[in-house]
C-alpha cells in the first residue's frame, strides 16, 4: 500500500497540533503552580503591616522604629528575604516594627521613595528615612545593620 505525501503531512500536522496543545496545557498547569507557590510564600506574620497609599503616612507616623521592606511577588530575592523579615520582626516585636510595600500595587510610594530596585529596606526613626539596605542579605548581616542603625 502506498500512502500519498499528502496524508503523511496530513497527519505531521495533526500530531503537531496535539502537541502544541499538550504543551499549552503543561505551561497552563505550570505557571498555575507557580503563582500558588507564590501566594503560599507571601509574609503571613501577624506583626508585620502591610501597606498601601491609604495608610502609607499614618504607619511611618505612628512607629517611632519602622523597617518597611519594598518587595513584589514576581522578584526571587524578595521572596528569600520574607522569611528573614517574620523573623526579625518576631525577634524586635515591640522595640521595631516591620511593614511590607509591595511596589507593583503601589508604585506611587515607591516612586516617591526612588526605588529603583528590590527588595529595598527603608529603617525609619520617628518619621525620617535614617538607613536603606538594598538586596537580599543574609539574616545575620541584617542583624547587625538593624541593631547599629536603631542602637540596640
């Protein structure tokens, strides 16, 4: 039996086409695992603040010691520091109070801020910017910046 080319690409073309749906449905299941890991790794610390441009100036104003880290979901380095930032604000709880900006649901502050990169941690003391870290350090160096910064 002899079989056309036509049908041989005939049938090229269907597999083809199978298999440009089964890869559409492997990115799909994916990137739907990503953004879960992403959610599930987002700071669930009571002590931490979350802020946005409605309550931005009354958080600075009313916490004489404030660490607000400007982070956002899809930045790797922002993600390895959460886990740092809920541990030291359960460390400081009470003497200095952690907050969280996320910069692409508030970019007006952190426009405002100069932010041109993240994370970006702003330590202010009764209102005013006294220290900025930028990048993802490792806990124990964060330790110290904090604890010269604030005295401690």
């Amino acid at each position: 039996m002899i079989v056309s080319p036509m049908r041989i690409l005939k049938g090229m073309i269907d597999i083809s086409s199978i298999m440009d749906e089964e890869l559409e449905q492997i990115r799909a299941k994916r990137l739907d695992e990503i953004k879960k890991r992403i959610k599930s790794s987002l700071p669930s610390h009571e002590g931490i603040l979350i802020l946005n441009q409605e309550n931005f100036g009354s958080v600075i104003r009313d916490n004489p010691n404030l660490v607000i880290d400007f982070w956002a979901p899809w930045c790797g380095p922002c993600q390895m520091l959460a886990p740092v930032i809920e541990h030291l604000s359960a460390e400081y709880a009470g003497r200095i109070r952690f907050a969280k900006c996320n910069t692409d649901e508030n970019q007006q502050i952190a426009y405002q801020h100069g932010i041109s990169a993240i994370p970006s941690l702003f330590c202010y003391q009764n209102g005013a910017i006294i220290h900025r870290i930028s990048g993802a350090l490792p806990k124990e160096h964060l330790n110290m910046q904090i604890r010269s910064v604030y005295h401690l």
